[in-house]
C-alpha cells in the first residue's frame, strides 16, 4: 500500500482532495498498487499538541511515501536527515518538467522538493483604525507600536513563513514584535478579527484576503513582495520512480487553472500567473532552501524574554 498525505491551504484543500480521490482508481493501476489518501487530521497522524505531523510520522515509523504539504513542515529536519529520509526522484522530475522560468529559483539542486504552488502571504488591516497615509507599505509596519498586530497559531504553516521571514530580516526588530503579537486563530478567522477591529492589523492567505478588501479590510501593497509559502511534493527514499505520476496529476493544467484562480501562484508554464513581478519579489531574491528552512526553524525555536523569565 501507497501512503499518500496531501496537507494544503484550506482554501484549496477540499477541491483537491476530491480531484486525487476521483483520480485514484487510475493512479493504483498505473502504480500496481493500493493508495490510501490521508491528511494531517487523521487519527494516525494528528495531535492534540502541534498541527506539525511530518516528524511526529517519522518517529512512529508511518511516514507517507509520497507527500503534498507545505515547506515549513521540512524546518524542523536536517539537511543531512533530509537526505537520509527522502528520494532525489524529485530532482529527476525537474529535468524534465522544469519548473516555469518566474519559479526558477526553487529548484532544489539536492533534488528533494519540487514545487506544486505557491501560496502568496499578505498583510490586511483594518482601514477605520489604521490610514493608509500612515504606513510605509514594508512588511515593517507590523512593528509600529501604535498597532495591534493578531496572527494564526504559531504552528500554522502562515505563521511560522512569516515569522521566519521577520526573524531573519529583521532580528533587531523581532523581539520587540514578538512581545506584541498575539498568536491565536486560523488564516480564515483573521479577517473577522481584523475587520471588527479586534485588531488593527494581521496576515492571512492572499486568496482570504482579496475576498476581504471591502469597506475596512485593505491589503497593505509592501515593498517587499508578498511571503511566499511554497507546497512541495516529496517523495519517501527508497520508493518507485512511477510514483512520479502523482505530480504529473497536481501539475497538470486542469489542476494548475484551479490553483491560479485561488490567488496561488502555479508552476505549469501554460497557466497564466495570478502574480506580479511585484507580488513575487522575495521569489527573484530567493536565497535558497537552506535558508528559508532555516529562518523558520529559528522562528520556532524563539523563546521570547517573558517566557525565558528575563
């Protein structure tokens, strides 16, 4: 039997699923073998503790053959495990179906992670608290004082990208952020949050938060780019090269077309990109895999000075 996890945004999540589950039938001939679909939320691989179920599969020896999820999930495991752990099938994949020339810059020259998407991160706030006139359209403006600042739980694949990015561009800064962040809901929640002004401001899914841009919901356009939180498939060591089938499913067109209609951005050169060069600014500067999964690791392991009893 073929272990398949599929962990996506929630705003694409339920299309997926059922896309793979009425392509199954085809995909376990193709194969010659079983698939069982999971996600995170299944008995065998959620906690009560941590939305984080890649390390917890390991260590219970149920890691999936095949993965979909996103890249935060690798943060917590070594580059040297990372080899240890997963197949370089994906590398192979990328030569020949490269990643479109706008994404270039993920190709993961190890050849673990092949990206499926991205996720563009966006900052919202509430337009009746805080002026447009008054900010600096930086990812910065999250450290004004004057604004409360609401962000999903800390083990929400949004939090950790962002607060990897914040941690590792701006360490001088981060400190004092962290000990006026509060770290309490869902991507989906934070619009409510923000737009009864709960909250001046907060990060949520670009998707969210252009259905939110209405009468006090606006999307702070920074300079920097929008977050970017890739999804990657990966493939378990050690598996068959046909398993490579299933990222041929999640990159065709039909599934790619859906994906870009929900903001995301897609790596099938034949979809028009939902992005700008703009948006997509912190992926032409990309500084590589090690460090992006670095940056978030750090972010997961920060102790903040309350917590540390200073």
């Amino acid at each position: 039997m073929i272990r398949f996890m599929l962990h996506t945004p929630v705003n694409v999540r339920g299309r997926m699923l059922d896309y793979i589950k009425a392509s199954l039938k085809d995909l376990e001939e193709e194969v010659g073998d079983s698939i069982q679909l999971f996600t995170p939320h299944d008995p065998e691989y959620s906690s009560d503790c941590t939305e984080e179920w890649l390390t917890p599969s390991i260590e219970k020896g149920i890691m999936p053959d095949v993965i979909v999820t996103h890249a935060t999930e690798f943060a917590s495991i070594k580059e040297g495990a990372r080899s240890c752990l997963f197949s370089d099938l994906a590398g192979q994949y990328a030569k020949l179906n490269p990643i479109r020339e706008e994404m270039s810059q993920l190709y993961d020259s190890r050849g673990i992670f092949y990206p499926i998407s991205v996720t563009p991160l966006a900052m919202i706030y509430n337009t009746e608290k805080v002026k447009e006139k008054d900010l600096t359209g930086s990812w910065t403006d999250l450290f004004n004082d004057k604004y409360s600042v609401i962000s999903p739980d800390r083990d929400k694949p949004l939090c950790r990208a962002v607060g990897g990015y914040l941690k590792a561009n701006y360490p001088d800064q981060f400190a004092k952020f962290e000990e006026k962040v509060v770290y309490d809901c869902t991507p989906a929640n934070m619009l409510r949050l923000v737009a009864s002004g709960q909250y001046d401001m907060g990060m949520t899914l670009l998707s969210f938060a252009n259905i939110a841009q209405q009468n006090r919901v606006k999307i702070n356009k920074v300079k920097e780019g929008y977050i970017p939180l890739p999804q990657l498939i990966v493939w378990k060591r050690g598996v068959n090269d046909r398993l490579s089938i299933l990222a041929d499913l999640l990159t065709g067109s039909e599934m790619q077309t859906y994906l870009a209609e929900q903001d995301t951005w897609a790596v099938n050169k034949c979809v028009p990109l939902s992005g700008t060069s703009q948006d997509m600014k912190q992926l032409s500067e990309w500084k590589g895999w090690d460090f992006y999964l670095e940056a978030v690791d750090a972010f997961d392991k920060y102790v903040s000075h309350d917590e540390k009893g200073d």
